[in-house]
C-alpha cells in the first residue's frame, strides 16, 4: 500500500479536518488525472499553483454546503485558513 493510501485510510471520523482531508486526497486524485488528459488530449498544459488553486476552491465549493455553524471552536482556525466564514 502506497504511503498516500495508508494516510487517507488513517484519516477517520467526522471532524472538519477528517472531511477535509479526504476531499483534498479525492481532489488530488481527479485533478491530477483531468490535468494527465488535457496534457495527452487537449495539448493544455496547467501549472502546479493553478492545480492547487483548482483543489483549493473545489474543497472550499463542497464545503460551503456544510453545517459548519454546529462545528465546535476547535475547528475554527481551520475555517478560517480555508476562507469558509
């Protein structure tokens, strides 16, 4: 088992930060893939901050839908880092 696969089997529970985790390694995975066909297929080539920003903003997007007010106060650096207030 990759290292990347142990991590993401490691994060559990449902903390911001178990979520946000694994939508950052499920974000990765499909980014990383759309960016190998644009590359093959499409002749577009993204740079590395570009695909950051792209995981960044979808994290960010799917997070919104959630009940973060019922989220306790240890979670509120991370809300604030990820610019979801």
């Amino acid at each position: 088992m990759s290292l990347g696969l142990k991590a993401y089997a490691q994060v559990e529970g449902k903390s911001l930060w178990s979520v946000v985790m694994r939508l950052a390694w499920n974000c990765y995975i499909v980014s990383i893939w759309k960016e190998r066909n644009q590359r093959l297929f499409q002749n577009h080539e993204a740079s590395i901050m570009e695909i950051a920003e792209q995981i960044r903003e979808i994290i960010r997007f799917k997070l919104f839908g959630m009940c973060l007010h019922q989220m306790g106060d240890a979670n509120a650096a991370l809300c604030i880092a990820w610019k979801l207030e």
